[in-house]
C-alpha cells in the first residue's frame, strides 16, 4: 500500500557514540574502576559499541589523528587505526553503524575507497566514512612534508577526492557480478567501468576491485564550520558532526547546510551536534561528578589544550581572566576552525575567565556539555530537536563504558517515550537507521552508455 504523502513519518532522533577511548574528560582513565590501558583494547571498544546497540542508538564513530596531538604524559590518546577496529565491533554486533575517520589530507582515493567499501561488505552495510582534512604540523611531518597545505587547497583537494571515493563505489553495477557456476560466468565485466580520472590532485584509472558496497555508497559524513567545510559538506555528506554550543547557532548552521546542499539538488544533510553527557542522578550529584573529573585534570593540561585551540601561546592564558580580545583564527585562517569558533562563542557568551571556561567544558575544548539528571538532558536533546537545531547528537559520554551505560539506561527510556527514538531498529543498514536513499548507479552507467 502506498503511504498517502500527507502521513509522512515522523521526524526521528539520531544518536551516535563517539568512542573516545576512555571518555570525553581527560581524566578519566583515572577513575578507579577505569583500564588505562583500555584505549588499545579492542573489547573495551567492542563494550561500547555493544552498549550503544542494546540503546539503539544510530552508530559509532571513532575519530583519529596521523600524529601524537596531546598530551601524552597525562591521558590517552586515538591510537588504534578506526576501520581495523570498527571490522572487529562489526563483528561482535549486529545492527549498529560503524563510521570512521579517514583524511583526505594523507590519503590516496583508491585505497579509502576500496578500505570503507570493504568495511561496508564486512558489516553488511552499517559503514560510513567521516571526511576531514588534517591541518596539524605534526602529521604533515610524518608524511614528509615541512608545512601544513592551506585551508583552500586541503579543501579543494578534499572534493577531488570524495568524487574519486563515490566514482570507485559506482564503478560496478550492482549487478555486475554474477556467480553463474552452471554457465561458468563470474562476472559481467561490461558492468565494471574504469573511471579514468584525471584531475589536478589526482589520477586514477579504476574500477575498484571488490563490487559495489551493499549500501551503494557507506554513508558520508563531514564535519567543518569554515565556508569550504560548508561547501564540502553541501556537495558531498549525507549527515555532519557540528560542534555548536548554542541552539541559536545551531539553528543557523543546520539552516545555512541546507541551504547550500539544496542549490546542489540535494536533499536536506542530517546535523548531528556534538555532546558531551554528565549524568547524575540529582542535578547536585551530577555536578559533584562533574567537579571531581575536573579537578583530577593538571591546570597544565588544560592550559595548554585550550591555547592549542586558540592558537596563541599558552602564556597568554590567565587562570582568573577572561581570554584575550584580539583571538584570531589560528595558523592566519589554516588551523582548526571548528573548535576555535566554537570555544570562543561559549567563552564570550557565558563571560568566563579562563577557569571558568575550562570547568565548563569539562576540561575540554569545542563540544557542549550537559551536566545533569536523565530528565534533564532528554529536555535539552528534544528542545534541540523539536526546535530544529539539530536532526541528532554525536554523544561523547564523560566516562567510557559507564557514562554510556547511564545515558542508555536513563535518558534512551525517556526519549522513547516521548516518542521521538526508535524502541528497535527498523532496517538492517546504515542508511535505513538514518532515513537515507541508497544511491542508484544503474542510472549513471545507463546515462553514459
């Protein structure tokens, strides 16, 4: 029976989990019922993602870096590579996404193409591939280069590249193979294209040698704040990662993504808002938790994570004063502008010394957080989403696996009673958790032919 258009399905809540080894707050490998050693532990991953999937939530996502960018004398840090990882929680669960982080910076298109096209085949269609640019000093280093590319050019090769990774997933219709043992075909290699590209990063003749990814094309994701993030984001991601610390900017970001995807004939993009959870069961015992992590972080650490954000020298940072006014974007414009917009419009808005700043954000930088009861949070997730900030939250508990746990067993049950989060999931695929079309490559060989 076709569904009348006027009984459209309800709009519904995203929920990822980004596995930040031991949790958002750098101290917490210091809790006593925390592994240190858990951030290169695959079944402390494998935990997470498990707990994630008993809530139903969307996916899991695991960022990374091509060089140490912390401060390793304190905490832990991304260390294990994401797909390798996300193929082992692939394999212990069965309904949950997998995303991962790979660079366009440090990469080549055939290799990312055919490794998240493999991850997509090994989970039966839960992958997805987090777009980015690296914009750090040390990771150009370790790939032999004495400078970081400009935000442009990082950009513009960033396109280039998505294109090459979707042309490659495309380059085998979905019925090209065919398995015939009677006939003793294998293949139907006029359903195998070569793309022959030629670009000015990149040249690369295809076609990808493993067929077309169940779901067509792992679902792309992008996050960036800076005009070229936008525009990349516009023209290729299907979902972001947004980092905005108020509903107002939110708004505004969702309101402008669409916007700029719609002038290229695509649908709307889903805005997942990054968001860190401490829950408590009173809002003074979620506070007390709050101040305890905290306080277990060296000012040190803190200090200087905050000035590598910023961009400027950590001397410049007073403790008991309010942060310089005459901050610009780090690098002349070629840093991170994410986390630099975003911390910023927190420390202005709220008017916090650099103490205040730093305990607000849970020793953290960019990332909102929400310190309080299960209620409470699920307020302020369905005020976002109702109001249209956000389509979603990529959630990043303050402890790993038990913060997890806490919002699952106390916020999920309120949410699926409001009615806005799935009670099971309904599809076996990434992109049938998060309402998406699977991409139709017939078309595209048919139009060529």
């Amino acid at each position: 029976m076709s569904r009348n258009p006027a009984q459209r399905a309800p709009r519904r809540l995203h929920l990822n989990v980004n596995i930040l080894h031991s949790g958002f707050v750098p101290s917490a490998w210091r809790r006593d019922d925390a592994d240190p050693r858990a951030f290169i532990d695959v079944s402390h991953y494998v935990r997470v993602a498990q707990t994630a999937e008993a809530g139903k939530l969307d996916a899991v996502f695991l960022a990374d870096n091509a060089a140490i960018v912390d401060q390793i004398d304190f905490r832990p840090i991304t260390a294990l590579e994401p797909t390798v990882l996300l193929a082992s929680i692939a394999a212990a669960t069965t309904h949950i996404g997998v995303i991962g982080t790979a660079s366009t910076s440090y990469n080549e298109p055939y290799n990312i193409a055919r490794r998240f096209a493999t991850l997509d085949h090994v989970s039966n269609g839960r992958a997805g591939w987090n777009v980015v640019t690296t914009a750090d000093l040390p990771s150009a280093r370790n790939f032999g280069r004495g400078t970081v590319p400009d935000h442009a050019q990082r950009y513009e090769r960033a396109a280039e590249f998505t294109e090459i990774v979707k042309a490659l997933w495309d380059s085998w219709e979905d019925d090209a193979f065919v398995g015939d043992k009677a006939g003793g075909r294998f293949v139907d290699v006029d359903k195998v294209h070569p793309i022959a590209h030629r670009g000015r990063h990149f040249e690369v003749h295809g076609a990808l040698n493993l067929p077309r990814p169940p779901q067509g094309h792992p679902v792309l994701v992008q996050a960036g704040a800076s005009t070229d993030g936008r525009e990349l984001a516009a023209r290729h991601a299907e979902a972001v990662f947004s980092a905005s610390q108020s509903f107002e900017e939110s708004a505004a970001y969702r309101r402008d993504l669409n916007e700029r995807a719609a002038v290229y004939g695509r649908p709307g993009v889903k805005v997942l808002a990054g968001l860190t959870t401490i829950i408590g069961a009173t809002e003074t015992d979620a506070l007390r938790r709050r101040d305890e992590l905290v306080d277990q972080i060296p000012w040190r650490y803190s200090l200087n994570r905050l000035a590598g954000t910023l961009g400027i020298d950590v001397d410049r940072l007073k403790l008991d004063e309010r942060l310089p006014d005459d901050l610009a974007l780090p690098g002349g414009g070629n840093g991170n502008h994410t986390f630099f917009q975003a911390t910023i419009a927190h420390a202005r808005r709220h008017g916090q010394t650099v103490r205040e700043l730093i305990r607000s954000l849970a020793g953290g930088t960019g990332h909102r957080v929400i310190v309080g009861t299960p209620e409470q949070i699920a307020d302020d997730i369905t005020h976002w989403f109702n109001g249209g900030a956000a389509d979603g939250f990529n959630l990043m508990p303050d402890v790993l696996p038990g913060g997890l746990s806490d919002f699952v067993d106390g916020v999920v049950p309120i949410l699926q009673k409001r009615g806005i989060f799935r009670t099971a999931y309904e599809g076996a695929t990434l992109r049938e958790h998060l309402g998406l079309a699977r991409p139709d490559n017939a078309q595209l060989w048919r139009k060529s032919a």
